[in-house]
C-alpha cells in the first residue's frame, strides 16, 4: 500500500493549516491548569519537587509528540486503542483503568481547593 506524501505547504498558512490534529491534541493536553497547578505546588513545596517538574514536562512533551506523530502518520489508519491492542490485548484496559484511577484523584485533590 503505497501513499503520496503531502505537498509541501508554501505559505505560513499552509504550515498552519498542515498541523492537523497533533496542534489540538498539543492545545487541549498543555494548557492554562499547567501552569496554575506547577505554581501552586512551587508555592507550597518550594523547589523541593523542581525535579518532578522537569521530568513530567519532558514526558508529557515526548508523549504528546508521538501521539501527534502516530497520528499523522497512521498507515494502517487505526486508532490509538487499536494500535496499543496491537502491542498488548490488555494495554488498552490498563491504560483505561489508569485514566479513571489518576482521573479519579486529580478531582479528589482538586475539590479542596475549589471549596476552600
């Protein structure tokens, strides 16, 4: 299965337009909460978690980029779920368990500070 590679954009525009879906995925996953929720634990921490900053930043913009990549470059044009089922029949229910457990405590941990 051969496919033509995209024209290369010749405007700014056109590399704009070019993004795709990895500048939504980039948009909706790093946004304003970052930046509250790193400024409230460096005020009540101090520097002391400074290191699990820089490594969960470094994480997430290696994650984000090969989702956005995977994404772009799907050959076999399925969808993520589908191509961990493809790595491992149960990294997709893990992945899901994980994501309502930290959803989960994320909200837990949020609701103090939005009730006091």
């Amino acid at each position: 299965m051969s496919m033509t590679p995209p024209p290369v954009p010749a405007s700014f525009w056109g590399y704009v337009k070019s993004f795709g879906p990895g500048l939504v995925v980039v948009l909706t996953w790093l946004g304003a909460d970052d930046l509250v929720s790193a400024a409230m634990a460096g005020s009540q921490q101090g520097y002391a978690l400074m290191w699990a900053l820089a490594i969960a930043l470094l994480i997430r913009f290696a994650f984000v980029n090969i989702i956005a990549k995977y994404h772009l470059c799907n050959q076999r044009g399925e969808t993520l779920m589908a191509a961990f089922n493809r790595l491992h029949p149960a990294l997709p229910v893990i992945l899901g368990v994980a994501v309502l457990v930290f959803g989960h405590f994320y909200g837990a941990y949020m609701i103090p500070e939005v009730l006091f």
